[in-house]
C-alpha cells in the first residue's frame, strides 16, 4: 500500500542516469501503478525542493504531502562549518515554499547539536529557528566525531554534558510544538494505515500520512468493525499521548 522512497538525497534521482533532475517524472509514473496508495519521500535536500516537484506533490494524490528535510543546524557559520548547502535565510525560504504550495505539508528533519565551534550564540540561532519554524518531527543528535572525517581534527569540540543539555533544550521545546499540533488534531479526521491489532486492548495502530515506518508516531483506534492490516480507514481523533494520537475508526 505504501512505497517509500529513500537515497542519501531523494531529489538528487536522475542526474546520474539523464543529466537532470526528473523525480517528479518519476513520482508520476510510480503513480500510475495500481495498488500503491501511497507515495512517501525521505532525505530531500532543501537545494532540490524545485517548484516543479512541489507542483507534482500538489496535483498527485497518491504522493504525500510529506517531507523530510535532513538540515542538520540553522546557525549559518555551523551550516559552513559542516559544508552544508545553502544558509538560514535559504532554509527559511524553502520552508515558506513548501508551505506555500503544500499547506498540510509535514515537514520532518534532524539537527546536530555540539558540533566543534558551535557556541551558545550558534545554539541559541539553532533553537530559535526550531521554535520559529515549527517543524512537525524533528530528531536531535549529539554531534559524534568520526576518525577519518574533518570533523574529527577540528579545534574547539564540545564537552559530552553541554552536547546533552543543549539536545535536551531542542527536543523539549520541540515536544511543546508537537504537543499543540496535536491538539489541533482532536476533532478532526484522518486517513490512516492500519500495520497492527493488539488483542489485549481489542485495539489496532497505525500511521497517517503524517507519520513514516519506525521513526515518527502513530495513531491508536477502536473500531466497530473488523480491520485487516494494510486497511487504509478513516479515524476520528479523539484524544492525544506524549506525540501519538487516539482515535476511533467511522
């Protein structure tokens, strides 16, 4: 029911094989397949989020108005530091763009935080770009140095236990963020793919188009009738968890 497509960098598929970037031929094609009701995208850079691509997003159904976005920081010196493409102002401007063409986009991304050279002020630029932005999922890493990389020799690395506060700082505010999306949710109904029935509580969970295998949340739903796993059902939401949702099939 659910094709995921996943590379290093999603929207980069075609330059190796045609000289150009052609996803959105792709997801077109993909499409057409029957059988397949959903489309998901992971690891598409901010660089190649083209207007023709969001075009495509729009007019398929099929494709997800979801996106993952692998940012990694938003302080301009760490972004160079970590020769990233594109600044914070360029980030902010994509974002706006896919929200433009997309409005119940989902936009998912990761930071590293304790990058060498990433001092308070860089951290505070991080955290205030997290709560302006109002990503939908968000994971947080401690930068790790790896032998081999240029990362690893850099002057000023930063301690174990700041690395710690500071991703605890991000993921605390981002759980405020999520925490109010979801109250939005309450009353409002979903499409959701059902992967499991727990026989204890007679219920089943699933995901919607917000949420991808393993890595986001998911919803828990009664129903009045039965649901085999791969069924695509509407929920009602109803109630909440820490970052999940509760609902009741109808």
């Amino acid at each position: 029911k659910e094709l995921i497509l996943i590379a290093q960098d999603t929207t980069n598929y075609g330059i190796d094989l045609y000289g150009k970037l052609r996803l959105p031929e792709l997801l077109d094609a993909l499409c057409e397949i029957d059988g397949i009701e959903w489309i998901r995208m992971l690891y598409c850079y901010p660089d190649k989020i083209t207007d023709e691509l969001l075009e495509t997003m729009a007019r398929q159904p099929k494709v997800l108005h979801y996106i993952d976005l692998p940012l990694q920081h938003a302080d301009d010196s760490i972004l160079k530091a970590m020769n990233r493409r594109g600044d914070s102002a360029f980030l902010r401007d994509t974002i706006a763009k896919i929200r433009k063409y997309l409005p119940d986009a989902v936009i998912r991304t990761t930071f590293i935080v304790g990058f060498p050279g990433e001092g308070e002020k860089e951290f505070e630029n991080l955290a205030e770009f997290v709560n302006e932005t109002e990503f939908d999922r968000l994971g947080c890493f401690s930068f790790s140095p790896q032998e081999g990389t240029p990362a690893f020799d850099m002057e000023n690395q930063i301690e174990e236990d700041v690395k710690l506060r500071r991703g605890e700082i991000i993921m605390q505010d981002q759980l405020e963020i999520v925490t109010l999306k979801n109250q939005e949710k309450i009353g409002k109904t979903f499409r959701v793919l059902v992967e499991d029935y727990d026989g204890y509580t007679d219920s089943y969970s699933g995901r919607t188009y917000m949420d991808a295998p393993d890595i986001d949340n998911n919803v828990i739903l009664t129903s009045g009738y039965r649901i085999d796993d791969g069924d695509i059902v509407p929920v009602e939401i109803f109630d909440k968890n820490e970052y999940g949702l509760i609902g009741e099939a109808v």
